[in-house]
C-alpha cells in the first residue's frame, strides 16, 4: 500500500456514491456484489471511518468478497482505485458469452456431414478430420435429421475421431440419459416412511393431534439415500486430442446428473464444475475449453494428482467414486504417480480408470505411467466409443 | 447497534491480545466490523490458521458466553434450534386425562415444553452483551440445513411454527467457520461478512508460540517457527497448522530441549506430520529443515 495520500482519508466523500461506484467496478471485474454488500460497506465506513488506505481495505474487503476466489480480481480493482497504480487490464477476463438461442439441446437439428473439411467454428478442441467414409455414419446428404434411437445407437460405436460436434452433443445426452441408477451411501439425515425401523417421536406426536392425543399411528423414519460423489478427472493432453471433448460431454453428464467434481489437467489442474453445468452443452463445452489453459500440451500426470490431493477439494475425494481418463503417457515420475495414486486409492471409495487405447486388441498396460497406477485402480475400462463411455457409466452404478 | 460493545478495531485487537489471542489487521477489522455491524461472520481459512480460536477468544475478550453448534451430516432443526419434549407433553396429556381436563394445543406447545438448542438459546440470551455463538464447521453439514439457518442469520429470529417468532433483543456475534470442504451456497454467503485467514508471517508464528508455550526458549521458538514455514513449502498431505506448531513447540520444551536438534525433531515428530506419508517426507527432507533453520539461528 502506498502512504496515505488523502488526508484523513475520504474527507467530505458522499458514501453512497463511493460504494455504489466501487461496487459497480468489482461487478465489472466478474466480482458478484449485491446490495446487502454494498449496504454493508456504507455501514462499515460509518462504524469506522477509514485513517489510512489499509484500514479502508479491509473494510472493503471484508464486505465485498464474499469467497477466496474473487479475491484476486478484488486486489485489482481495489489497487487501480485507491493504490494509484493502474493495473493492466487482463485481455481473457471474463468475456460476456451470449448464449446460444433455443437452449433445447436434445431437439437441435444435426448438419449433415458435408465432404471438405469443416471450419475452425467447431469444438476448438478439435481440429476435425475431414469425413470420407460417410457409410459409416447414419447420416445421408441433405436429409432431414431424423432423431430415432437407432441413429444414436449407430453413432454411439463411431470413434470419436469420426464424430462432429453436434453428433457428439447429441451422445452426450444420452450419456446423461444413462446416468439414472447411480450408486449411493446412507447418509445421516432421516426421512419418515413406512419402511422406517426406528420411531420418529417427533412425527408421531404430530399425528397423534388428530387421535386426541393418543400416540395411535407410529410413524417411523429411516436414513435417506444420497448419491455418492463422483471425482472425473480428464486428460486432455496431446495424446488425448481426439477423446477431449467426448470426454467433456461424459463430465458435463455427469456433473449435471450425479452433481460430479470434474476436473481436466495436461499440465496443470483446472476444475471445470461450473463450466460444465451450464444449460445449453455447447455454452458448456465452450466454456470449459476456454478455461483449460494448457490444452494439448504435455502430461503431468502424477503432479496433477498431487495437486488435486493437496488442494481444498481433496476433500471431496474421501468416499468418492474416481474416474480418470487418460492413457498413461505421463512426463513425470512414474514412482511419483504410483505414490499419488496410494494416496488417492486411500481416499477414495473406488477408483476407475478408463483408457482409450484399452480396446484395442492386444493391449497391455505396459506405459510406464499406466503400469505405476494399475494396482491402484478398481477397474481399468476402455473409453474409445460413447458406447464404452456408457458401459463404464453402467459399470459405476453397479458399485455399492 | 445502539450500544457498542467496542470501540474501534485497535480496541478489539488489544482486548483479544489480553486473553492471549495474537490477531492481525485484517482479522481484527472482520471481528469489528460483525460487531458493530451485528452481522454475522464467515471465517474460511486452511485448517489449524485458528478459526475456531477466534470465536473463543472473541467470547473471552468481551466476557460474554461461548454457544458452540457443532456441525454434522444430517443436523436438524431438532439438535440446532429448538425441539419439543415430547415425552413430558406426552406424561402431561395422562396426566390430564386421569384428572379428566381437556387439553388444548395451545397447553401443549407452551415455553414449558419448549427444549432449547443452541441457536435458540443464543437469541433467547438474557445479557448485558449477546453471546458468540461459534457455527463450527458449516461445511460438514449438508446444503439442507443451510437453508434453516437463513431465517436467523438475517433477522437474528427464529420462528416456531406453533408458538411464534422469537427475536433476538441484542442481535447474538455470530461466527461460522467452514474448511471449504464443500461450495456454501450464495444465500449463506451472502448474509455473511467474510474473511479468509491466511497462515500466520513467521515473525506473527513466533510471538503466537511465544505467548502459548511460555516454557520454550528463544532460540528454539525461532527455529520452530522457521521449520513450520519451510515444512509448509513442501508437498504434504495435511500441511501444519498454528495448532499443530504449538503442540510440537510444546512436545520439544516438555522434553527439555533447548535448540532444534534432530533428535529432538525425529522423536516429536508425530506432533507436526499427521499421516505416514508426511512423516517420510519431512524426515527425508529433514537434513536441508534443520540445517537451513540452524544456520538461520546461528
């Protein structure tokens, strides 16, 4: 903080425009302030009228930031307002997305594969190979696309380098379609019902009104259900170019249905829950490819287990069901990943791994990183079709 | 608020430090600024950075009774606010019908029959100044009973569908703490002020180890205080805390040592590395620990 420019700093200054301004700058910046915040601040100027730059900091700060994430972008403004510094303005910060219109992604009509190359507008994932063998897809030229389940039962067995992104959409709805019977643990809330074991005196009490206080009807409650927590993490590295975004639309599936943690890593570990939640999939998909920084990079995939271990959503791996999907190409140690997948193995409720190259006929994990992880791991599935996506869909909702 | 409990936030943080509680600037402005604003205050911070101390030497500094919620999976308004004591409505509807009474619903659902919990029993306190009522661990509780408590942390009230609404006369010092085990929803939060407490600066570890192992030496305290630093640096799965520095500082002075020595260090080591993996890590590194933090000393 630079020394105290102002004397008794805000002298005179109406407080409301003050706060009404700083709020409107923060919301600027992606920082999300409402009013009882802004009212917070005039009141907290009022109880304590700030001496120096810090005192008005924090002040600020502890009425505007409402999460550790937004603190950063907060520091920004706050150091651009009252620092006398002018921070340089970040060219990605959260440029406003207009959502496509007509949200209805299972409806939406599917192009039908034309014979050159299609543009960069697709997944920019992907640089989309140019579609020759058109036999192999439902598709014909200039047909009305017809949404019956044998168009998506025929598509879910097209590898994914074959597929174009709207194909691919449509897959992922009914991934999420196939997300129904997902495993669960009893938790410790109760529910009354009549399959219940225990009394629930409360209720019984309740319903003994109507009985002239005559405890007649035993209502009885029993511990409710809850999903288990699902844990993606996807690799998205070079070697995983063709399976990124089919995998997106898995996450997407499963952070909407299973409310599952995904995260996405090639160098680094980037969580992509909130990206991936949004209504329409292309937004989604769009969103979390933004997001991801080092796409297409090299692996780390040991250091990104680590990270995700050592972060604060660690937590949210114990008795979590965790699916990694990657083929085992990793830069790093594979002591290191055998070490970070104990680790995780410990925390976890189970552990999947699915790799795309596992359905190839003669396979074996013989890659030094596939080889470290396997003994940690439930299951290794293969993930090349969205068949095989379903498949270990199905496979994770028979774990109890 | 009418009558202010305390000054400014020089005053807090001199009154916090007379019950042996070592506050930063910004920490000292969050507890002042939910006192005079009399809104509630959520602390977030790694675990072990004191979040929890907080909220109790916040109660001893201004002499007023701690009320502790400890959260949990399935918490219902039955263990956090209030629940009816269904066993004595149940002895006194006997008792009125062997003396042959009618019995309305308004003799049953009375004050008599009224069990408090910990939050009611905050809005319900009868005091000079309102008690600090310590929501530990709201993370660990699930998104269901967030939403019970927005009633109070808004409006300091509680209503009880059969009896009425009870309005705090002073608005209770409410602190939440949450390890970011799992998001809050926005509505919490957004009734809260906030603060994240960061791990304390060496310099701020030391006059903390200073005032809360009154037994250890000078020396022994700094290089303890430089060790945590440096083991925080690596990759650890639960990296120590103040609380886990203490209780090692402690651990060395209780075993008279006077300076960190590796001895020393191997033998109370259980009191920095919580997990069988730390505990490899940290005695594989040790050598660059203590020799780095004796040569600091030196």
């Amino acid at each position: 903080m630079p020394a105290d420019r102002r004397a008794g700093l805000l002298p005179g200054v109406d407080r409301a425009a003050l706060a009404v301004a700083l709020a409107d700058r923060l919301r600027r910046r992606g920082v999300p302030v409402g009013f009882t915040a802004t009212e917070d601040f005039v009141r907290g100027l009022e109880v304590s009228p700030p001496d120096s730059v810090s005192d008005l900091y924090w002040t600020a700060r502890i009425t505007f930031v409402r999460r550790h994430t937004e603190l950063e972008a907060f520091d920004a403004v706050f150091a651009a307002v009252f620092g006398g510094v002018v921070t340089a303005l970040d060219p990605n910060a959260r440029r406003r997305r207009v959502p496509e219109p007509g949200g209805d992604d299972a409806f939406a009509p599917v192009p039908a594969p034309s014979a050159e190359v299609e543009g960069g507008g697709g997944l920019p994932w992907v640089t989309l190979p140019p579609v020759t063998a058109e036999a192999e897809t439902a598709f014909t030229a200039q047909a009305v696309p017809e949404r019956l389940p044998s168009d998506v039962e025929g598509l879910a067995d097209v590898p994914f380098e074959q597929l174009d992104e709207r194909a691919a959409e449509v897959l992922g709805e009914w991934l999420r379609a196939a997300v129904a019977a997902w495993p669960t643990r009893r938790s410790r809330r109760t529910a009354t019902g009549p399959r219940g074991r225990r009394v629930s005196v409360r209720a019984t009490a309740e319903r003994s009104r109507r009985t002239g206080w005559e405890p007649f009807h035993l209502v009885r409650e029993r511990p409710v259900d809850k999903p288990r927590r699902v844990v993606m993490l996807c690799d998205v590295s070079q070697s995983m170019q063709a399976q990124a975004a089919a995998y997106l639309h898995m996450m997407r599936a499963l952070a909407l249905v299973a409310g599952a943690e995904v995260f996405a890593f090639a160098t680094s570990l980037t969580r992509l829950t909130p990206a991936l939640t949004h209504r329409s999939a292309a937004v989604a998909v769009e969103q979390a490819t933004e997001k991801v920084a080092d796409r297409f990079g090299g692996t780390r995939i040991a250091a990104n287990v680590h990270a995700l271990l050592a972060s604060h959503h660690g937590a949210k791996l114990r008795g979590a069901i965790v699916i990694i999907g990657s083929d085992g190409w990793d830069s790093d140690d594979p002591e290191s990943l055998a070490a970070g997948m104990a680790r995780l193995r410990r925390r976890a409720h189970r552990v999947i791994w699915m790799n795309p190259r596992a359905s190839a006929p003669g396979f074996e994990p013989t890659v030094a990183g596939m080889a470290a992880a396997l003994p940690y791991c439930d299951r290794l599935l293969p993930a090349d079709t969205f068949r095989s996506l379903r498949q270990v869909i199905d496979e994770v909702s028979r774990i109890r | 608020m009418g009558d202010r409990v305390v000054g400014d936030t020089a005053d807090i943080r001199r009154r916090l430090d007379e019950v042996g509680y070592l506050v930063d600037e910004g920490t000292a402005s969050a507890l002042f600024l939910a006192l005079s604003l009399g809104r509630p205050l959520l602390l977030e911070g790694e675990p072990g950075v004191g979040k929890t101390t907080a909220a109790k030497a916040l109660a001893r500094a201004l002499d007023t009774p701690l009320i502790r919620l400890q959260c949990y999976e399935g918490l219902t308004v039955g263990e956090a606010l209030y629940e009816w004591n269904h066993q004595r409505q149940l002895l006194a509807i006997r008792l009125a019908e062997s003396r042959q009474d009618r019995l309305r619903d308004a003799d049953l659902f009375t004050a008599e029959f009224l069990q408090e919990r910990p939050i009611l029993r905050a809005v319900r306190h009868d005091g000079p100044v309102p008690p600090v009522l310590l929501i530990d661990e709201i993370d660990r509780a699930d998104d269901e009973f967030e939403a019970l408590l927005f009633e109070f942390l808004g409006e300091s009230a509680i209503t009880i569908p059969e009896l009425g609404t009870f309005t705090a006369k002073r608005p209770p010092i409410v602190v939440l703490t949450s390890n970011r085990s799992r998001d809050l929803h926005d509505a919490l939060r957004r009734r809260c002020l906030y603060h994240w407490i960061d791990f304390p600066s060496p310099e701020r570890t030391v006059e903390i180890l200073r005032r809360s192992v009154p037994a250890a030496n000078e020396p022994l305290i700094r290089s303890a205080a430089e060790f945590v630093g440096r083991v925080r640096g690596y990759d650890l799965d639960k990296a120590p805390g103040m609380a886990e520095a203490i209780d090692w500082v402690s651990a060395l002075s209780a075993l008279g040592a006077t300076e960190l020595v590796r001895e020393d260090v191997v033998r109370t080591l259980s009191a920095v590395a919580k997990t069988p993996d730390d505990r490899e890590t940290i005695t594989g590194a040790l050598d660059q620990l203590v020799g780095g933090a004796r040569g600091a000393t030196a």
